[in-house]
C-alpha cells in the first residue's frame, strides 16, 4: 500500500513539474523582450557608375512577381505562406501546431528609404485565436521562415527591413524602390545597369 501511495505521489509532483514548465515557458515567452534585429548596412546606387531607368508597376504585377519568388524559397513542411497587395501588403499563411492548422496574418504599410529600401511596418498581427503581444507573433514567424540575406524581421521594432538595393539579380542589375503608393496603385522602382555589365 505505501508502494502504491509513494507512487501516486511520484507522479504527481511530475506532472505538476511538466504544467509548471509549461506554464513558465508561456510567460517567458510572452513577457521576455524581443530580440532586435540590426539591418544591413544601408547601400547607395547612385554612388555607383551606370545608367539608371524607372520602371513602374501595378498591385496585381508586383502582388505575381513576388509570390513567384516566395515559391522558390526554401520553406519547412509545417509552414505555408503567401503575400497579397491590396492598401496594405498582408503576410498570409498558416503553421502547424500540436497537429492543427494556425492562421497567421499580418498586416504591413511599405516605407521607402532614401536609398531605395523598403521597411514593412507592421499594422496588425495575428496567430489564430491567441492574444500575443505583436512582437511574439513576429518572432515566432522569424523562427520559422527562411529568408534571403538582404530581408531582415526584426520583431523588437515590429517591421521588415527589405535591403532592395542589395538583392543579387543573375542579371547584375541592381533595384532600389522609387515610389510604393498601394492606395493609388502607384508603384515604381530604380534599375541600375552597372557600365561593367555592359562591357563599358
């Protein structure tokens, strides 16, 4: 009987253990402070000798171009994404959690930089029905999407650097982004040829 009772005993105080790891896991990660992110260091082409042209787009061209280049990125198997334009840019998708689907989505205004970057400031977040501080559900989707070297999320200051102007094109053309006025459907970009891609 005192087997039995020490046993009883035993396994309680484990699994009280496992639900107060648990539950201290929860807080610190809803409460512990975000890690910031420094983006990369800011690149001007206009200190780069070559010709330069204006190319101007819309929402559903630009909404294509980029969802082809997401499709091509490395993803885990628990994770699906997708990007939509429409007056904000709205990051989209879903991971899978304890064998169910979760919806992220999350909402974004583009500011161009003056060299032609772009930060996406978040606007709003969510991760299914949970109530987490913006910057958790940042972090969360940064510890699970793989991103090229010019992209950097950085969940302290809730937005997304875009380094355009550092992004490496087969054709060695550089890109930095004139204009992003989605509201007016008004979008236009800098393409730089370098005069060494020309043979000049």
């Amino acid at each position: 009987m005192k087997d039995k009772i020490t046993n009883w005993k035993k396994l309680f105080i484990t699994l009280a253990s496992v639900n107060l790891a648990l539950i201290l896991g929860i807080f610190l990660f809803i409460f512990w402070p975000a890690p910031g992110a420094e983006p990369p260091e800011k690149v001007f082409l206009e200190d780069e000798a070559g010709a330069e042209f204006t190319i101007r787009s819309s929402k559903d061209n630009l909404n294509e171009l980029v969802n082809a280049y997401i499709a091509k990125l490395p993803k885990l198997d628990n994770i699906q994404y997708s990007l939509r334009l429409d007056e904000e840019v709205h990051l989209m998708g879903s991971v899978e959690a304890f064998s169910k689907e979760v919806p992220v989505n999350i909402s974004f205004e583009p500011i161009v930089q003056e060299n032609g970057d772009v930060i996406l400031q978040s606007t709003g977040m969510s991760l299914g029905l949970l109530r987490l501080p913006q910057d958790r559900i940042l972090q969360y989707v940064s510890s699970r999407v793989t991103t090229p070297e010019w992209i950097t999320i950085n969940p302290k200051e809730e937005h997304i650097y875009i380094a355009l102007t550092q992004m490496e094109l087969k054709s060695n053309f550089r890109v930095r982004a004139q204009q992003i006025d989605l509201i007016n459907d008004n979008i236009s970009f800098r393409i730089k040829v370098p005069n060494d891609t020309l043979g000049l």
